[in-house]
C-alpha cells in the first residue's frame, strides 16, 4: 500500500515542482518581487525617492506600464544600471 502511495505523490511533487520554477524567474526571485515601487527602489539602490524620479525623468531609469499602478521599476533593470555603473 505505501508503494501505491509513493507513486500517486511522484505525479504532484513533479507539479509542484513546476508551479515553483514557474513562480520564480531566472534568478530565482518570486516574480512578485521583481517589480518595484518607487519607494522600493530607491531603498535597493541605496538612493532617495527623488533621486530614483530624477533618474526617471532622464531616461536613465526606465518605468514599467502598469495601468492603474504608480511608477513601478524592473529589478532587471536596476542591477543592469548597477553593472553599468560599477
């Protein structure tokens, strides 16, 4: 009977194990958190909120179009702006 067991639980553990990389993006960061407010960002970067609109506002820092949402910020793009300026 703990054979049938084992074997009916291969099939969900597989699914959850999907659900899980699929709920992850390539560096391993739930996709919930790869998208960052204002707030958020300015604390990530180690810079003020207005620091994190100037760098808006000049096209060095690009916005995410959410409709409805405030300025959201792509993980992504905040560590490509790190490597850019180390």
């Amino acid at each position: 009977m703990s054979t049938n067991r084992v074997a009916t639980l291969d099939p969900l553990s597989q699914l959850v194990k999907e659900a899980v990389i699929a709920a992850l993006d390539e560096s391993g960061r739930p996709l919930s958190q790869r998208l960052l407010t204002t707030a958020q960002t300015a604390e990530y970067l180690g810079i003020s909120e207005d620091s994190v609109r100037n760098l808006h506002a000049a096209g060095t820092l690009r916005k995410v179009k959410i409709v409805g949402v405030k300025l959201m910020f792509d993980v992504k793009d905040l560590d490509k702006l790190i490597e850019e300026n180390k």
